[in-house]
C-alpha cells in the first residue's frame, strides 16, 4: 500500500493545539490560551471570571473555558450588554 509507518496510517488530518481541548462533542480553550487567543488582557479574563460572566470547567486537570461561552461573553462585551 506504499505506507511509511509499516502498513498503519494513524495520523489526524488536524493535529489539536496544545491548550485546546474536545470533551463531550464540545470545545475548549485553556484558560491560560485565552487572552492570546482572542486578543483580551489577562485581567479582562481575570475580571470576566471573577463576575462569574465566564464559568470555568477543568478537563484533564486543566482550567478551561468552553469556546461556545467564550463567544457569547465576547459578543455581549462588544454590544455593550456586558459591562459591570
């Protein structure tokens, strides 16, 4: 079959970044990714969990948030309904 790895073909076609985590069919991102990832400040982040705006989930001992929240916080931070 012309197999570089003895006849197994095991490779994903899109490796996961480190900090990114599935679980459950949904996505998350590292809690430490996020400001990077999205272009916020560390306090930002900081503030938005403390109010309790983004909830935190622990996937395989790491503090994530999920993606699908983190757009929702961001789009509510842009249209100005999510400020204290």
């Amino acid at each position: 079959m012309g197999s570089q790895q003895g006849g197994c073909s095991m490779r994903a076609d899109k490796p996961v970044k480190p900090g990114w985590f599935f679980r459950n069919g949904r996505q998350y991102l590292a809690v430490s990714e996020v400001p990077a990832t999205v272009n916020l400040t560390t306090s930002e982040v900081t503030d938005a969990i403390s109010l309790g705006q983004l909830r935190i989930e622990r996937v395989n001992g790491c503090k994530v948030v999920a993606m699908e929240e983190l757009f929702d916080w961001i789009d509510m931070q842009e249209s100005g309904r999510g400020q204290a």
